[in-house]
C-alpha cells in the first residue's frame, strides 16, 4: 500500500483535517484577522461529504465537533485568565472550564454536522444545506441558556470593514448565514456545472459584500455634529487582582476621581464622564451613601452639571435577605450634591459567572461551594433606552450583552449605545480585543454610535458603521481618558426593525431550494428508470 492510499485510509486523517478547519476558521476572527482561514469551512463542508461509512451520523457529528473544539478553543481560551485572579481558590479550574467551553460549544457544531447530511441534497445546493445548518445551530448557541454568541461566523470581517456593513441589513446572524455560504462554495468546485455555477455566485456574493459595505460607508453621515454632546471615558489601568485588597480602595478612588478631574484641552469640558463596570469594588449603594468621603470625591471631580455614567453592583430588600443587581447609574452634578437620574439592571447574565443554572441541583451537590461561587445576580428586564437628561437618552449594555445581537432594538430616540464592560478580568489576552470587534457589531445594526469603557482597555469610541474613531481609542494597559464629541447617528437600519427575520428567510430559502433539487433529482432517477 503506498503513502497516498495509506493515508486516505486512515480515519486519524480526517479528524486531524476537522480540526484544522475549525482552527483556520478561528484564525480569520480578529485580532488574528487572516481571512484565508474562511475556507476552513470549505473544508469542514468536504469533509462531511466525503464520509463513506457505516455509520455516516456519528462521524458526521465527530468532525463537527472537531472542528467546534479547535474554532472554540482558539477563540475562547483566554476565560482562563479569569480563574487566575484568585489563583488560590480557583486556578485549578482553569484548564478545566477552558476545555469544558470549548467541548460544550462544539456541541452546537456537531449537531449542525448531523443535521447536515440528515438533509443533504444533491449536487450545489449542498453549500446552502450546509450554510443553513450551521448558522441554524449558532442562532441556537446564542440562545440557550441564556446563550453565548461569541464569535459568530458572520462576525470574522473586522467591524467597521466593508463586508461588515451588511449586518445593518441582515444582522449578524443574516451576515453568519452569507458568510458560511461564501466561504463553503469552494468545496463543490468539483460537482460540475452546478458546482462552478456556485463558486462563481459566492465570488459574486463576496464582491457585493465589499462593493455594498464600501457605498454604506461613502454614503455615512459626517462623523460628528456641530452641537454633538462631548464625552470623556475613563480607563484607570486597575487589575482585577487590585479590587480583591481593601487596602487598595482609596487608591483606585483617587485614580478614577483623578482622571475625571484631568484638565480639559479644548474650552468646554464633557457633558457626559463614562466609568466601566466594576469601576469601584464595593457596593454602588454603600459609596454613593450620603455623607461618604467617596460621594464627596466623586462630586468634587465632576463640573456643575455633568453627567457619570458608572457601572458596579447594588442591592434592594432587606439585609437579611438582599437582591443584587449588576448595573449602570446615571448621576448629575448639582450644585450642592449628586443627583440619581437613571438606574439600568442587566437583564442577560452569564451563566457560571453572574448566575447559576440549576442552582438547587449544584448547590445540593457541593459544586457551588467547592467552586466558591456567590448566590449571583438578579435579572433586570429587557434592555431599554435610559434617559439621562431631557432630550438625551442612551442605551446600555453591560459587558456580556454587547453579544448579543438585536437585544436592544434601536429606539428612534435613542442617540448612543453604552457597553462598560470588566475586561479585567481576562487581562492581556485576545479576549478584550475580540469583545471590542463583536460590540462594535451592535453599533452597526443599531446604527447608532457607541461609547465602551472598560477598566484595562479596550475602551473607544466607536461610530454608527461599526469603526473605532481615528485617535479615540485606549489599549490593553493603557490608562488616561478619551475626550471625543459624540459621533453621529446613522440611518435608520433595516437589521434594527427585522431582528432574526433575515436568518429565517435565508433558511427558508434554503429548505426551498434543497427541495426543489431533490425533487428535479427524482425525477430524472425515474426517467432514467423509465428509458432502461
């Protein structure tokens, strides 16, 4: 037998190849950025079709997985990070809930692999079944338990890039769906006609992506308006290791009061300072009390009626029996005192982190305790724009929920989106740079502006087309303010009023044209029948 024959023959080949195209896939995501790695899903496309056995579901379902686990991997490992913060406690869990992240989230590609050849059709059409499989299983990843919808395919274009402007029509799961077929067309090169044809329609698909996003972008409105409201974000550069030291308390005050207080370089100061979540370690209730030295400090920082906007966690009920929240204060500075003008809870937690699913069962179990896990968050309701001043509201996202597509409709009145975000928590790693790029997707479907701060970068201002404003940016590690004129809205988006519409109309497409060709497939098998 020679090398060739040997190697085709064996099933360690294609499970290697698996998970090189799940890998490749990943590497295209920014900050990486190498958008070649698109064609991993070619590969993962051929490689379902080139199953030739007895059992053609489970190593369908093999493969996908494969390829879920090396995508997942690479795209998620630096949740690590987070375990290490308290080392002492936690850090043996690290390898664990990094493997146990990816495995879990592979599971959505596996299942698309399944669903995939439980319907293959016949000949080109097969990129469609292909694409429409597994954008179906990422609309489901990204919903269940409460879901995780990092990374998804349609989000691999950097935001603010021209494919990426597509997700103001379609969303990103639209831009998924698209972006699967484009990348998948490679693999029926070989299926004749009908496969050139489909090369041919994907290199036509991704021209428009490029020509599309580029006349969006030419036609976007000027960046700022003359009578734009004027920002300051906070980044204080402090480590999530610091906010477990009480001793580092007043430090970490002074910082953020310090920096808000920064001189202005042109003659008006900001009408609105932006701090991220988790700026202060301690309860928002407790700092903010009246007659606090911290009250006073963060007073004494602020010009006559400026707004702050502060992320941190505060409770209701009784001492006894308190419910948390985590969530964004809108305050005022009045003459005389700060005044509360706006409280927005986070209404879609992470689970393990902010909530525990089963948490009867878990903490029945002794898994609660073992992992030193609290009792968690209280779920605020659906996201809502939050008025922090007469004609200004602004709508916010905390951290986890600038994933998600379409959790907050954009509201015509609506001026900003507001994403604070703990990234420390992941330190130096790709995490915060991705969570950057997959925020900024909100911006672009929402066609709003959006103003992100997190505590050690990467905190920006991003415009209604998804792009960070030249010179309105600090980086992991970096600590200072932005001072930037608040970008202006773009137009009305299509993606803000269909919501999953899009995906759902792609599917059903798919499903039609998946039927048509097996139907046209039967009847040719029978006139074939007919003839012999």
């Amino acid at each position: 037998m020679n090398l060739r024959a040997l190697t085709a023959a064996s099933p360690w080949r294609d499970r290697g190849l698996a998970l090189a195209s799940g890998l490749a896939a990943a590497l295209a995501h920014p900050p990486f950025g190498i958008l070649p790695g698109l064609l991993g899903y070619a590969l993962l496309l051929w490689l379902l079709d080139a199953i030739d056995g007895p059992r053609p579901l489970r190593s369908a379902f093999l493969r996908g997985w494969l390829a879920g686990l090396a995508y997942f991997g690479l795209g998620t490992w630096w949740i690590g990070e987070a375990f290490m913060v308290d080392a002492a406690n936690q850090g043996w869990m690290a390898p664990f809930a990094v493997t146990a992240m990816a495995a879990g989230l592979a599971l959505f590609w596996g299942l698309a692999a399944v669903l995939y050849r439980r319907l293959r059709p016949a000949g080109a059409v097969r990129v469609l079944a292909f694409a429409a499989a597994l954008s179906a299983l990422e609309w489901v990843r990204g919903h269940v338990l409460t879901g995780f919808p990092w990374n998804l395919p349609g989000e691999t274009w950097k935001a603010g890039s021209a494919p990426s402007q597509a997700a103001a029509l379609v969303g990103a799961y639209g831009l998924t769906f698209i972006t699967l077929a484009i990348a998948a067309a490679p693999a029926v090169w070989r299926q004749g006609r009908s496969g050139r044809i489909a090369v041919g329609a994907a290199g036509l698909a991704l021209a428009g992506l490029y020509a599309g996003g580029a006349l969006a972008l030419k036609a976007a409105p000027h960046p700022t308006a003359p009578d734009a409201p004027l920002v300051r974000i906070v980044q204080a550069n402090v480590q999530q290791s610091a906010k477990w030291d009480a001793a580092s308390f007043q430090a970490i005050v002074n910082d953020y009061v310090s920096l808000t207080a920064q001189p202005y370089a042109g003659d008006k100061p900001a009408d609105i300072v932006v701090w991220p979540e988790g700026a202060l370690p301690a309860a928002i209730n407790d700092y903010l009390a009246p007659g606090t030295w911290v009250r006073q400090a963060i007073m004494d920082a602020l010009r006559p009626g400026q707004l702050l906007l502060i992320g941190g966690y505060r409770y209701e009920g009784s001492a006894q029996a308190p419910v948390y929240y985590n969530s964004l204060v809108a305050l005022r500075r009045e003459p005389g005192d700060l005044v509360m003008v706006g409280v927005y809870d986070k209404h879609r937690l992470v689970p393990f982190g902010e909530y525990l699913p089963a948490d009867g069962l878990l903490t029945a179990i002794g898994f609660k305790s073992m992992a030193h896990l609290g009792d968690g968050f209280a779920t605020g309701p659906r996201p809502g724009p939050l008025t922090v001043a007469p004609g200004l509201k602004v709508q916010p996202l905390i951290c986890y929920e600038s994933l998600f597509p379409g959790l907050a409709r954009s509201d015509p009145d609506a001026r900003a989106l507001v994403n604070v975000s703990n990234d420390a928590w992941f330190g130096v790693t790709s995490g915060p740079l991705q969570h950057l790029n997959l925020a900024s997707y909100r911006a672009i479907e929402a066609g709003r502006p959006m103003i992100r701060a997190t505590p050690t970068g990467v905190s920006a201002m991003v415009d209604a087309q998804g792009r960070v404003v030249a010179g309105q940016r600090l980086d992991l590690g970096a600590r200072g303010v932005i001072d930037a004129p608040l970008p202006a809205v773009g137009r009305a988006t299509p993606a803000s009023g269909l919501g999953d519409w899009p995906l759902v109309i792609l599917l059903l497409a798919s499903v039609a044209a998946c039927i048509a060709t097996s139907r046209i497939a039967g009847h040719k098998f029978a006139a074939m029948k007919d003839m012999g």
